[in-house]
C-alpha cells in the first residue's frame, strides 16, 4: 500500500490591501514598503494641465484667471484649484509624474497646502533632498 501525502484540499493566501478612491475612481493600495503602483494618470494630466494654464498666463495669453476659466469652460475655482498643483516642490511633482504619487488624492492635493517644500513633503510622506 502506498501512502498519499495530505495535501489540504483548499490552500488560503493572505493579500494586505486596502480600496481607497483615488481620482474618482477606486483603486487597490498595498502596504507600505510594496512599490507596484500605476501611474495616477488623472492627477498627471491635472499636473500638465496646471503648468500649461500658468504658463497662458504668464505669457499674457489671457488677462485673468476668470477669462482663461471661460475660455476653458471650466469653473475659475476649479482653475484655482488645479493650479495649486505647481505650487508642490519639484521632487513631489517628479514622483507624481513617475508615478509615485503621495498617498493622498488628488482631491486633498487641490486643497490649500503650506507653500513650504520642506513641509510638503512631510505633509505627504516624502523624504527631503
């Protein structure tokens, strides 16, 4: 008679994640330390977009914040808000367009933030260079 090894008839894995809403849409995050993200491509574009628009400004394609939001045909608090994207230190916008973004939305990214790189990036979790 020969014996059978027991193998267990069902085998478990154990994933740590967690589904958090980035960008309007949900997106599985792993645990700290586990670098296997993809690009934010939505808070990419949003960088892009802020840079162009400050850029229209600063050429004096258009006169105000409030012609440039017309033209666009968005709202110029929105405008604003995008805009405050090029206000981030340079690493973070590097990291965001690596696609390292800061663990946070883009929805808190929009939101009124220190204009002090160095406290940025310990707002966001970044290391200092």
């Amino acid at each position: 008679m020969s014996k059978k090894p027991i193998i267990p008839e069902t085998v478990t894995v154990t994933i740590p994640f967690r589904v958090a809403k980035r960008g309007g849409r949900k997106e599985v995050q792993l645990p700290a330390g586990t670098n296997n993200r993809s690009p934010d491509y939505t808070l990419i574009k949003a960088v892009a977009r802020a840079y162009r628009w400050r850029q229209i400004l600063e050429d004096g394609d258009m006169g105000t914040i409030a012609e440039l939001a017309k033209y666009e045909k968005i709202s110029p608090s929105y405008l604003t808000r995008v805009m405050r994207l090029t206000l981030l230190a340079p690493d973070i916008i590097e990291a965001i367009l690596d696609g390292n973004p800061p663990s946070i939305g883009m929805t808190e990214l929009l939101d009124p933030m220190t204009h002090v790189w160095a406290e940025q990036r310990s707002a966001l979790g970044y290391k200092g260079r």
